[in-house]
C-alpha cells in the first residue's frame, strides 16, 4: 500500500512497475473511473505529439538561439572578454569590502 506524502507524491510499489515495465522518466496518466482513479502508462509512440527527430533538434536550435539572446543582454562576460572591460577586477572586490 502506497502513502500519499505532504507534496502529493506516491511511491510505484517495485512489483507493479516491473510488471507493467514502468521506468523512471515514464509518463503515466491519472484518469477518473467512477469511484476509482485509472492509471495508465503512456507509450511514448502514442502521444499527442510526436516529433521527429529533425522537428526536435529544430526547436533545440531555436531554444539555443533565444538563450544566447539573454545571454547577450545580461551584462555577463562572454567568451573573449577580458576584466578590463568591466571597469572592476575580482581582486578589487575583496579591497571594496568592510575590513576585518
């Protein structure tokens, strides 16, 4: 018998994930079932919307795009940068500070 936590998190007793080979990153879904809850693995080939391997690495590249994007305006140095473009070394930092 399974335990809900204080986060709402069950633990798969070990004997029905190996009978129904569920594994962990699986999705299951919770459906309804009268006055019952239905659990139900879902095949990763069944999903609504299945990618293909060129469909996924096309959003790879858009997402890599948009966090260069940020990145860029961040004001954090990047590659080639030098401290000295900053105003401020690291060293001048531990002077800035109270004295001990």
């Amino acid at each position: 018998m399974a335990k809900v936590t204080s986060k709402l998190q069950l633990t798969l007793p070990k004997a029905i994930a190996d009978r129904y080979k569920i594994r962990p990153g699986d999705d299951l879904e919770w459906l309804p079932a009268g006055d019952a809850i239905r659990v139900v693995k879902r095949d990763a080939a069944a999903a609504d919307d299945p990618k293909t391997v060129k469909e996924r690495l096309q959003l790879f590249d858009q997402a890599t795009a948009r966090q260069r994007k940020r990145q860029a305006g961040s004001g954090k140095m990047r590659p080639g940068e030098s401290s000295q473009d900053r105003g401020w070394t690291r060293e001048e930092l531990y002077d800035r500070g109270p004295s001990r």
